[in-house]
C-alpha cells in the first residue's frame, strides 16, 4: 500500500472495529441494528489489524497494532483452555446440530450421533418430514426419548433427543423458533434441565424488527441453577458470538462455554455454504452450569447444513 491515505483509511476502520467491540456498540439500540452483524467478524477483523500492522508504515501501523492488541485481548481467552471444576458426577455427552429447514436430519447424523456416543441430541429447524427420515435412519434405537415441538413451527421446530428419560423442564417464553425444554433423569439418580436453543436471527440488517427479537429471545433464556438444583445446559443456534453483549450477559448469569473452556472457543460452526465449504462464524454453542467440568468439544461438517455439529463432553456435579 503506498497511498497514505488509504493506508490511514485502513488502520481508521480497524481502530473504529476495536472502539465498536470494547465499548459493546451493540447495547446501544441506535446503534445495534448494524453493529450486531457486524460484530460477530471481530475475530477475523483481530487477525485483519494483525496483518495490515505488518504491511502498512509506521504511524498506520501502530494504530492498527493497537487495535489489533485490543482485539486479541477479547478473542485470545476463547482458545486458552480453563481449569476445570473438581465435579465428580455422570458424564453427559451432549450433540447439537442446525438442519437447515430438515434437510441434513438422515443416516449421516444418525452415525454422528452414534460415533460420539452422544447422550443427548439437541436438533434445530425439526420438520415433522425430518422426524420421520431420522426415525426411519434408526435415531429412535440409540436415543428413544423425545420433546419437541414441530407441528407448529413447521421448519422452525426443534426438538431434544436422549438416551435417557425426558420429562417436562423449565418454562420460557415465547419465541419466533421452538425452544424446546426438558428434564433428563440420568440412571445414577441426578437430572440436569436442559434447553434447545433458537433465536431469531438478528438480521437482514435492514429490518428493524431483526436485531430486537433476537435480543428479547436470547433474554427469556433461564439462568443456571442454584447450589441445590439440577444443572442447566443451554445448547443450540444462538446466531451470537462471544462478541455480542446479549451473548456475554449469559456468560454474567454463570454460564461457561464449554468449547471456550476446552481452548476452541474460536473454533467456527456455521458457513454461508451447504457442501463441507469452509465456517466462518461461531454460532453455536454449549454453555453448561458452572459446576460441570468440560471434558472435551469438536465440530463435525454435516451433510446438507451449513451449520457444523458440536459435540460437548460434561461431567456434572455430584
């Protein structure tokens, strides 16, 4: 880049991205209708302000190291592993998956599920045709317990799965999607409440309606339980990221993200195409009761979504 002026213009934007991120841009409502999809790229933009620090001239680049180093302060932590609660309960594996209006529920998932030996199977964007292919790929035999609402969310339905006995959870509102909740009793005698999560996206950025309803809907999420009640495991689309102040004010309730606690909390889940084309952005996410240990994560590409599987690995408290 020779052009001073465009080198400035570069290490300008890069700066502004790092004000936008540390003053959380999107709690402001005036502003959270363009800095809610544009936020969720803060970890690209880190590595952007990275490279332009090596490329540009001086001045230009101190300011985009700089912002870069603010950057990697709020993006490093999620691919630093955490030290684990001393839990000593059941182990919980849990799988959770976006099908992409159905079409990826079939014999590939089924064999993820049974690959990873999943416990629990978190499914979003359930059609009732979507049922009936997993039911007929053998789903039923590995995880015969079921709560879902599809019927009246057509391809917004979801549903939880498990190996074990599911009955009714908590209670949350409403939402555009089905949120789905349950209670799994586990044969060592404990539960945990767990929810399938699905908010509403919070875009196209032209409509105002988006940003808002997502807001409301990742608010009436349940917060972790208390010292003496069953552990709480949110899974799902969350359509956020760890650079979304509605995401982070989960995390404030309690709840740790169980990929980010393993060191791959930058690992990204969902991409704009469908055939095992690259991810982009991490959408979604495990986050456990703060009791649990987290004792591993992956991402799986599944066939026919263009969300990857993830898989959380939970040793609940005793």
């Amino acid at each position: 880049m020779s052009s001073p002026r465009l080198q400035w213009a570069v290490a300008s934007c890069v700066a502004a991205w790092a004000v936008a991120r540390i003053a959380a841009a999107d709690r402001y409502r005036p502003l959270e209708q363009v800095a809610v999809p544009l936020l969720s790229l803060t970890p690209q933009v880190a590595a952007a302000a990275g490279l332009a620090a090596l490329m540009l001239d001086a001045g230009p680049a101190a300011t985009a190291a700089l912002a870069g180093g603010a950057l990697a302060a709020v993006t490093v932590p999620r691919a630093i592993p955490r030290r684990q609660p001393a839990a000593d309960g059941p182990v919980l594996r849990v799988l959770t998956v976006n099908l992409l209006f159905g079409r990826a529920a079939g014999r590939a998932l089924v064999d993820l599920v049974r690959a990873t030996d999943a416990d629990v199977l978190f499914l979003q964007e359930l059609s009732d045709e979507a049922v009936t292919r997993l039911k007929q790929a053998g789903l039923r035999d590995l995880l015969p317990s079921e709560m879902g609402d599809t019927q009246r969310y057509r391809y917004r339905g979801s549903g939880i799965y498990a190996r074990y006995p599911l009955s009714d959870g908590l209670a949350i509102g409403q939402s555009f999607a089905s949120q789905p909740t349950a209670r799994v009793e586990l044969p060592s005698g404990q539960s945990a409440q767990l929810v399938c999560v699905h908010p509403h996206p919070p875009y196209p950025p032209w409509s105002p309606r988006a940003v808002p309803r997502w807001r409301g809907e990742l608010g009436v999420l349940p917060p972790p339980g208390g010292r003496d009640d069953p552990p709480v495991i949110l899974a799902g689309d969350y359509n956020a990221t760890h650079d979304h102040v509605q995401f982070r004010r989960l995390l404030r309730l309690g709840y740790v993200d169980a990929a980010s606690q393993v060191g791959k909390g930058l690992v990204p889940t969902w991409g704009p195409t469908v055939r095992s084309g690259p991810a982009f952005l991490t959408f979604d996410h495990v986050l456990a009761d703060p009791r649990c240990a987290v004792l591993a994560t992956a991402a799986y590409p599944l066939p026919g979504s263009d969300h990857r599987a993830l898989y959380a690995e939970l040793r609940l408290p005793s």
